[in-house]
C-alpha cells in the first residue's frame, strides 16, 4: 500500500476549497478556500492560542472560547470566490472572514468541520 494516498499535509498547506455552491453557466459558484489542520499555518495559530492561555493563568470565559474559535477558522481562511452579500461581492480579507464566520454560523460550522476532516486534504481533493 502506497502510503502517500493519507498525505494530508501537502494539501493542508495549499489550500482545499470549500464549495458552497457549483459553478453554473451563469457564474463561478462560491467556495471557501481553506488550510487543513495539519498546515504550518495552523499549527503556528493553536501554539499561538495556547501560549496565550498558558499565560493567562485562569479559565476562559466562554466568551474566549468562543472567539478562539473563530481565530482558528479565520487563520484557516486562505481566500474565497464567488461570496457576495446584498448583491456586492464580498472582497476577502481575515478581519471580512472573521464577520462572515460570525454573521453566518452555518459557514463557521461548515468550515470548522471541513478543516478538521483530514480525507478533505488528502491527494484525491482538489487543492486551490
């Protein structure tokens, strides 16, 4: 067996999108672009994340859960295509993603989960 086909750190550093929605004829469809958990990228915001809380020294309040949460999936976040909202397209940047996360709890949940299934990195997913 060709252990290559479980490399999901390759992809994790590239990018894999998330598609929202397929490309028609019409237009480009929508998806998220976003790094695996075993990228640099996130191991680099969790060792930053528990630096901070080693620091600290007391419990997290679940307000501090909840916004680590959302620095995870936002440093996760390599770009997007095809968002918009009111009919504008939605330009990307980490400070856009953290209130579309937030504004849209059903797109933090699919991201969430996407980042965390490593068959979404592996060599047979389409990196971006």
């Amino acid at each position: 067996m060709d252990l290559k086909k479980f490399d999901s750190k390759t992809n994790a550093e590239k990018g894999v999108e998330l598609v929202l929605e397929e490309k028609s004829g019409t237009g480009p469809g929508a998806a998220i672009t976003l790094y695996g958990t075993d990228s640099s990228v996130c191991k680099e915001k969790d060792r930053e994340i528990q630096r901070r809380n080693r620091e600290k020294k007391s419990q997290l309040t679940p307000e501090e859960i909840e916004d680590q949460l959302f620095e995870r999936i936002v440093a996760a976040t390599k770009g997007w295509r095809g968002l918009e909202e009111g009919g504008k397209e939605l330009a990307f940047s980490p400070a856009a993603a953290e209130k579309l996360y937030r504004d849209y709890p059903e797109l933090a949940d699919k991201a969430t989960t996407f980042i965390f299934n490593r068959a979404n990195f592996f060599p047979t997913a389409s990196a971006s």
